[in-house]
C-alpha cells in the first residue's frame, strides 16, 4: 500500500510539526521530515506527505481539517479541508467492490478491470462530512482518488466530535484487504465547558481593555479572540450589528473567581454548559442498566442516566453524550464547574472500563 496525500494549507504546518516531533525515529533532512514509516515534504505552497502504513493516514487525515465559521452565519460553524489523497493497494474481489458502489463506469471481469465511484460519509447533528472516492482496479492493483468536502453546519464542538469520526481506514476497508485492523477503540471527544451570548459592543471594548492576556485577531473568522490558555479562550464575532461573544474551557482551572466575575459583571454571562460526546462504544442493555445505572427511555434506540448530570446512550449509534449546566448566579458556582468536570471525567472512565469487559 502507498498513500499520498497533498495539502496547500501551509497553516497546519506547525501542528503537523509539532505531531511528528513526539513520534519515534525523527530525522530532518533539507524540506524532509521522516519519521518511522513516514514521509513528509514541506514546500513553498504545499505539503506532501508518503506513507505505507493505513495507520499514519488515520492519524493524519483529521489534523489536515480545520473548522472554520460558516461563510453566511458568523454563529455557525464548519469543519473545512484542502486535501486531497492517491492510495495505491492490493485490491479486494471485484464482487465485493461492487457492492458499495454507487457509480459503476467500466467492469470487464475477465480483464480484473473495474472503474466507478463510492462515497463514505460521517455526520454530527446537522454538519457532515462526505468522502467521495473515484476507483479503479486492474490486475489486482487498486488506485483511489479521495477528497472531502462538507454539507451544512452546526456549532463548534460539534464540529469537533465530526472530526473524530473521521477515518480515512473506513474508506480504505471498501477496495483493499491492506487494513485489517477494525477501528474500535472508543473516540473520547474533549470535555469542554462553554457558553455564548450576545454582548454590547461596549462590553467587548472593557473586557479586552482590561483582559491581560494575548489577544488575536483571527483574519479567516474575522474574529478577535483572547486566550487564557491554549486550551481556553473567549472569542469576540460581529454579526450584522451584534457581537457574539464565545467562551470555550478545556480545563476547568481556567474559569477563576476573577474570569467568573468578569463573565457576570462585564459580559453579562448566565450559564455554563460542560459537554462530552464518546463515540464507537459498545455497551449492551443490561451493562447500562445494572452497572452504569441507565434506564430505558421512551424513544426506542435511547437509554438516559438522570443525576448531577445528564447522560444518554443512543445503542444503535454506539454514541454517548455526558451534558451539564451550571448557573453563574448561584453561589459556588466556579467549584460547582470543578466538580462536575471531575465527575464527568470519572463516569467516562468506569464507562470506557465497562466497554472492554
């Protein structure tokens, strides 16, 4: 198996850096970074990367997207790429290709030759990603062409968990027999504290005025943004007279008294909401209702979890979502933030536990 995959976003440079230099066997060599099982030249314009292993191109498919706010709603949010991939593999029996084809151009069984199209296609509430693949096969050799590209939008972490859905070895498992490997490892998504409301443009000026922290303005988004960490910010949009003010945590440390205070007295914030979405996890009915205390909803594919916290299992989409709010009013509220975070992150170890049992 050969995997090529070209990009021109010179903006994922530094992530994809920053990647390999944690991977073992690192070398540089002029434009060429190398790792075990890895190639990858950096251009001018573009950057190309050459593996022979599926397992790279499951790790680095993801990192080539980025989200972006959707083009006619700043509130709005869609996962974007420029990529675009060349797979040459050992192909699977025509018969088994042509199964999932949605488009078949040219097939001469006695000739091994087959031409036609297939699409893989991932979904998080209303944002998607479709993987159209064209394929052809001759003499047991198969080459797909593969690109991406997006349907509708939704908010950012949801856009968020699309990406961890994407699996460049589900597209792969179509027309060669090369990746054997399922990919049924559980994808833990981030657990994020968040928030958003409308602010005064009088608002936005105190709050970066007196913020003491970096602040960006993010030309793509047409954004400003201030960063208390890089695992934490507060982003400023306007909207067609309004400014759109997004708060985004991935760790609770980060929301201080001061930052509560500044929420509440300045911004005018009421509420946070602490998400976690988990998906390709496999628990039967009585793991659920037994071990994990989860009772049957009334909708037919869905068992829910009452409590601190709100969590519900949808069995057909092997998904699940953990889901808080807090009132910023109420006394307590920071460590109020702190404990649901950390009784969240509990509860997604005992379920990960259960999984692998």
């Amino acid at each position: 198996m050969r995997i090529e995959i070209l990009t021109r976003n010179m903006d994922k440079k530094p992530a994809l850096l920053t990647f390999l230099a944690e991977q073992p066997g690192l070398c540089t060599r002029g434009n060429e970074i190398l790792v075990d099982g890895l190639q990858m030249t950096v251009g001018q314009s573009y950057i190309y990367i050459t593996t022979r292993q599926w397992e790279w191109g499951e790790k680095i498919v993801p990192r080539l997207f980025s989200i972006v706010p959707h083009t006619y709603s700043s509130s709005y949010f869609e996962p974007v790429t420029d990529q675009k991939i060349l797979v040459t593999a050992i192909a699977r029996p025509l018969p088994e290709i042509m199964e999932r084809l949605t488009l078949l151009e040219h097939l001469d069984l006695e000739a091994e030759e087959l031409a036609g199209q297939f699409q893989v296609q991932w979904q998080s509430r209303d944002v998607a990603v479709s993987c159209p693949v064209s394929l052809m096969v001759q003499g047991g050799i198969a080459t797909a062409k593969i690109k991406f590209t997006t349907h509708f939008r939704d908010a950012e972490h949801h856009c968020r968990q699309l990406l961890n859905k994407i699996s460049l070895a589900e597209v792969l498992r179509v027309f060669t027999p090369e990746v054997t490997t399922p990919r049924e490892e559980p994808l833990v998504g981030v657990l994020t504290i968040s928030t958003r409301k409308v602010v005064t443009p009088e608002c936005c000026a105190e709050f970066l005025n007196h913020f003491q922290g970096q602040t960006l303005y993010l030309e793509e988004q047409d954004a400003l943004r201030a960063f208390f960490d890089p695992a934490g910010h507060l982003t400023f949009r306007q909207s067609a007279q309004k400014i759109e003010a997004e708060l985004y945590l991935e760790k609770p440390e980060l929301l201080t008294e001061k930052l509560h205070q500044q929420l509440t007295a300045m911004l005018g914030f009421t509420d946070l909401t602490l998400h976690r979405t988990i998906d390709k996890i496999s628990l039967e009915p009585h793991a659920l209702i037994k071990n994990l205390g989860f009772t049957k909803d009334h909708r037919f594919h869905l068992f829910t979890r009452p409590g601190t916290f709100l969590a519900s299992y949808n069995i057909k989409e092997r998904q699940m979502s953990l889901a808080a709010s807090v009132n910023l009013a109420e006394e307590g509220a920071v460590d109020r933030v702190v404990q649901l975070y950390r009784a969240m992150e509990s509860f997604t170890n005992r379920v990960l536990e259960m999984s692998r049992q």
